[in-house]
C-alpha cells in the first residue's frame, strides 16, 4: 500500500458534513442541526478532522509525502469559522508539507459567506472556491430547494474575487423539473457573466431517499427526461465554448489549463489521496477505505485514538485497469491506446465508426471522445472494459 505513496501527487480530502438545511435532491453523507444528534458538534469538528490528520501522518510514517492538491468539500464548509478552515491547512501543512504552488479549494453555499470570511480564506492559503449556483431562476431553485436568491451566487463570485481569489467555480445543475430550455440558456449566461474561470455543469439525478425522489414517486415532478438532458448539454457545451470556456472532463470547463481542477484531476488520473471525515473516501497505492458516515461514530473513534475506517478493499491489477479505463476517457486529454489491450482497441475503432471517439486523435493514438461520445460516455467505457 505504501511503497509507491508519494511517488506521484498527492491530495488531501476534507470532508464537512455539516449544511444550514438539506436540498431536496441531496443524498451527500450531511447533517442538518436537527439530524445531528447527540454525540457530535459542528463547533468542535475543526479539532477532531485535525486528530485525523495526525493519524494519516502516523500510517504513512517519516516517507516524503508532500500535499499537492487539498480540497475541503461538504456539506457546506464554510459554515464552519474560516479560522478552523485555515487551521486545518495549517495542520495538514504541518504535518505533510505542503508542495509549493499547492492547490487548495473549498466549496462553499452562496449565502454562507462574507467579504471577511473570503478574505481570511484567502490570506490563510486557499487559492480556489467553488460556488453551488445550480441556477439563476427563482422557480428552478426552490424545486431544487436551494436557499440563496438568484443574485447571490455573482455576488458571492464578486466577494470572492475581491478577496483575491483568481481561480472560482461555479456548480450548475441541468435538468430541474420545469426548467425550460430559456431558464438553462440563462443559467449558463448569468455564470459566464460572473467572469468565473471554471464551470461545472451536471445533469439532475434523482437519488433513492430524497425528498426530490418522494415527490417524483407521488407524481408532483416528472422524472427527468433523457432526451432534454441531452439538449441541455449541448447547450451547455456550446454556449461555454463560445464564451471561452473549454471542456476538459465531460462535465467541467475552463478557461486555461491553469483554471482546471488540479485535485479532481487527481482522482481522474487514478492518484492517491487520504480522505478526511466522517464517510470520506480514500485511495492509496490501490488501497481504497472509507470511513463510519455519522459524526458522531467518527469522533468517538478518533476520540480513543482508534481509526475512523469503516471497511477497506484491495484493487487488483485488472479492477484498477478498469477504472484507469473508466476515469480516463472522460478527459479531453483522453486515453493512450498504447496501454490498451487488442479487444479494447478495436472497440474504440468501433466507437471512431459510430462518431462517438474523435478520428484524428484515435489516429495519433489516443481515444478522446467526441461531443456526441460525450453524451454517451458510460456506453464507450463499457465497450471499452468488456
């Protein structure tokens, strides 16, 4: 597991699982104040992810580790105090080091910061944010349940800018039940009129469990529909091309190489990463383990020196080949055919007959997909596998 850590990047996830109120289509491993319990606290989690860290210094041992990617993800982090958020950097440097020029990202709700906030984040070491827009139409917001006014999310792009930061996100989510195809045109402009250098666009999925599944189960909101959300794709695509901003995984775009996100394409090009809090996820040297889901589990265990795992899986050669497979080829910079096996390869000259894998590229040896393949990416990928 640990001989080969460090050999290339590395990343450190944080996870924060904490929101004000719960988006009817969530299913994120989060915690309203009510659903909390007893047994854990929001106020003391910043010390209690730190222990954690500790812990992963343990395991990994005195071997060169430096952190080049750190992501603080939720939940809503930033209903915790930026000072606790600049603290954990501060322990993972501490503790690791941090490679320089590291990238260090949180998400953030519009509503759930301030000018000082951002600015404390900033000074403390974060060099990205990204934002939960999902929409700028009223109506589509409340069936998604979101809280922030249309506005808040350029507002909050503007603070953040203001603040220093260079690289913003902006999450959007396509597809809403009475989401017209006006709404989803205007949703793309209002953030590309923010100046963000990054978009994320994903389709809406309705997830078991969600009030959003409920109400689509009692027939108030119709399922999505595949066709539409393909539509709303391509627009999406189109009208972010055009404004500068160029896919690099099927569901993100940006506008120079140094605006992509460095930490997820850590995990797309199949790197390690050790994932901080309560359910987080972790993958390193082909280990992969995750970690008790309630606060509460998470804390007790750390709080007896005990670890936070839940359950561990050993990734063979041909499950990790899979998996470069699956992550890889959702990259613009897509997948060396050199690597491929016979059967592989002839799939993707199938894919390249069907339009879905560009020629040219297939041609200089790499499988990258076109903007139809784009559209059916887990259907290339399981030719691709089988």
């Amino acid at each position: 597991m640990l001989a080969a850590c460090g050999e290339g990047p590395f990343g450190i996830y944080v996870h924060v699982p904490f929101c004000a109120s719960r988006c009817g289509y969530c299913d994120f491993n989060t915690f309203t104040a009510t659903e909390l319990g007893g047994g854990a606290s929001q106020a003391g989690y910043a010390e209690t992810a730190a222990a954690e860290i500790g812990l992963a210094r343990r395991v990994l041992g005195s071997r060169e580790v430096p952190v080049d990617t750190v992501f603080v993800g939720g939940g809503t982090p930033t209903l915790l105090p930026a000072a606790d958020l600049v603290g954990l950097v501060q322990r993972i440097d501490k503790e690791f080091g941090l490679a320089r020029g590291a990238e260090i990202t949180t998400e953030a709700n519009p509503e759930s910061v301030t000018a000082e906030s951002l600015t404390e984040l900033r000074a403390g070491g974060f060099t990205r944010i990204s934002f939960g827009m999902q929409s700028s139409a009223t109506h589509v917001l409340a069936t998604l349940d979101r809280v922030h006014t249309p506005g808040r999310a350029a507002e909050a792009v503007r603070l953040a800018r203001s603040a220093g930061f260079e690289h913003i996100n902006v999450d959007l989510i396509y597809g809403t039940p009475g989401e017209s195809e006006a709404d989803w045109r205007a949703s793309l402009q209002a953030a590309i009129d923010t100046g963000v250098d990054h978009v994320s666009a994903y389709s809406l999925i309705v997830e078991p469990g969600t009030r959003l599944a409920a109400r689509v189960a009692r027939g108030e909101l119709p399922m999505p529909d595949d066709d539409r959300l393909a539509d709303r794709y391509l627009m999406a695509d189109a009208v972010l091309t055009a404004a500068g901003l160029g896919w690099y995984e099927v569901s993100n775009w940006a506008r120079s190489d140094a605006s992509r996100s460095r930490h997820n394409l850590l995990y797309w090009s199949g790197g390690d990463w050790w994932g901080i809090g309560p359910g987080a996820h972790s993958h390193v040297g082909g280990v992969r383990w995750w970690n008790v889901k309630h606060p509460r589990d998470y804390s007790e265990r750390l709080a007896v020196g005990k670890s936070p795992a839940a359950a561990r899986e050993v990734l063979s050669a041909a499950e990790r080949e899979v998996e470069r497979i699956m992550l890889r080829v959702r990259l613009k910079d897509g997948l060396p055919t050199a690597a491929l096996g016979r059967g592989a390869v002839a799939a993707a000259r199938r894919a390249v007959a069907d339009g879905l894998v560009d020629a040219a590229a297939m041609a200089a040896g790499v499988v990258v997909l076109t903007t139809t393949g784009r559209l059916l990416a887990d259907a290339v990928i399981r030719e691709l596998v089988e």
